[in-house]
DNA sequence: CTAGTAACTTGCAAAATGCAAGTAACAAAC
DNA sequence: GTTTGTTACTTGCATTTTGCAAGTTACTAG
C-alpha cells in the first residue's frame, strides 16, 4: 500500500541513481575506494585534485546513503577510514561501465594504474581489512 | 609521441566519461532516445521534467561529442530528429548497469516501459526508422 | 612555545541549474 | 489577413552548486 516513496523527479532507477551519484565527483570518490584508497588524505590526493570541501560533503552524502561507512582507526586525534559498503561496492559495475566506455571513446584515456597497457584489468578492490574498529 | 591530450582533470576513463555525461540530465536523454525518442517535445515530455534551457544545452554538447545527431526530418519550419549515434548507443552499458544498481538498491525505483514487474527485462532501443526526409 | 601535519571548515566568486516567460516559424481557423 | 495554436527553442533571473584559497582543530615533534 505505502509504495509511495518520494521520489525527487520520478521512479525511474537511472533518474534515482544519477540523484545520488550523478555528479563529477561522487563516482571518482567510489572509484578511489575500490581501488583501496581509505583517509581523506588518500583521497584528496588524486589526480583530479577534488576540492576538499567537495570531498567532505561527498564523504558526509555518500556515508547517509549507505554507500560507504566511517570507522574511527584512531582515537587521539580521531581519524576515520572510509570503506565501501556492499552497497557501495556493487557500483563497481557501474565504473566498469563507464571505464569501457571511456577507453573506447575517448582516445588517450586510461585506467589508473595502467598507464598505457590495453591488456592489464582493472584492479579489483583489494580493501584492506586493517581492523579499523577498537571502539567496541 | 603525442600521447599529449589535453583533459580536463585527468587521463582517467571514469574522470572523462564523466565530464561528457556526469551530471542529472545527459543520461536521461541518452535513456529516452535508446527508448525510440526522437524529437525536443518527446524528450521535454519525460517524467523527470528537464527544463528546457537545459534539454537546448546538452543536445548541443552531446551532439559536439559525437554521442547523438540531429538530422532534418522536415523543412519548413525546420524540425529536427535526434538519434544516437554508434558512440551513444554504447552508453547502453552505462545505462544497463546504473539501471540494475538503482533496482537493487533503491527501494521502489522501476524501470521505465514497466510497472513492478520485476521479469521484464529492459526494452531494447527499438528507433524506428521513420524515414526522417519526406521533404516533398 | 613554535613548526608541522591530517582532516576538515569557511568565505566568497564563478558557474550551473531551474522556473517562467518570451520569441520564431509555421498551420489552421476565423 | 489577423488571431489562435503548436513545436522548438531562447532569455532573464533567482537559487544552488562548484571551486579556489585560506582558516581552524587536534594533535606530534622539537
């Protein structure tokens, strides 16, 4: 009966997800966690260079829509590891997609890591599980 | 030699094939003609409303690159037909994965063409050939 | 107490978005 | 032949988002 959720612009699944990632930078952020990068630090650092404003509200949107989560690795002073949820991971798909097309059509990109190798996958995530947790 | 490409923010594929597609709206009109859309008043009419400045704008981007072309289909007043090119059609992918991400994880979304259904797969792009130049 | 570093936050200027209204070219009605 | 209607845009402008730079907080090292 309640199938009335509010949707932004309507219930189309592409309109729903582009609500949520479908901007420059959300998708580079995901990307960045797949391939193991974990502190704000580590993030900032890519060469897109997102502006660290953008890269805290990404963190902050990205984290209320479940799609990655905070863990605290150290207490004094706090620093949070990012990590993609299952939710999160499961977007690899949609990067694998677009890494495709844009190495098919547009000619000189590449997929970090390689640097000019057709051959090389893309690594896979790789999330290094380095118990982020001791709150309890 | 002259790996030398000028991008915006990176050699990334992702980086790139967002800046041509990253944003609310590029997407959905690449969705509403892999549907069989063809002209401004069909694509304006979509549930998500895009305003139509912006519809204006991103047909002129996507058709400066190389992802949909509008050709004539009637002379006075001119009126043109819009169509995916073989560059857009591939964008496909994209859709297709971003399509099963909101599904999976997005409670409530539908796939445009059904309902609830959660057995019918997407319809496929079905451009009917309408034989555009009847000029005479 | 001064320097350095990681992780954010804040202050704007510039750009993108979105709503509404306006314009242009024509067909049909009157 | 002037008004009405339709399609395809264009323009104006307020709001929102982006991006650059600088500032702040919480520490460690010296």
């Amino acid at each position: 009966m309640n199938t009335r959720e509010k949707f932004a612009r309507s219930a189309c699944a592409v309109a729903n997800t582009l609500d949520l990632v479908g901007d420059k930078w959300s998708l580079l952020v995901v990307r960045d966690l797949l391939y193991g990068k974990r502190t704000y630090g580590e993030l900032a650092a890519s060469p897109e260079h997102i502006p660290t404003n953008i890269l805290a509200e990404r963190l902050k949107r990205l984290e209320a829509a479940g799609i990655i989560s905070a863990a605290a690795y150290q207490e004094r002073p706090v620093r949070y590891a990012y990590t993609l949820t299952k939710k999160g991971r499961a977007l690899g798909d949609v990067l694998l997609a677009l890494v495709r097309w844009g190495r098919e059509n547009i000619p000189g990109t590449v997929v970090l890591g390689e640097t000019a190798a057709p051959d090389a996958a893309p690594p896979r995530a790789a999330v290094r599980r380095r118990r982020p947790g001791t709150t309890g």
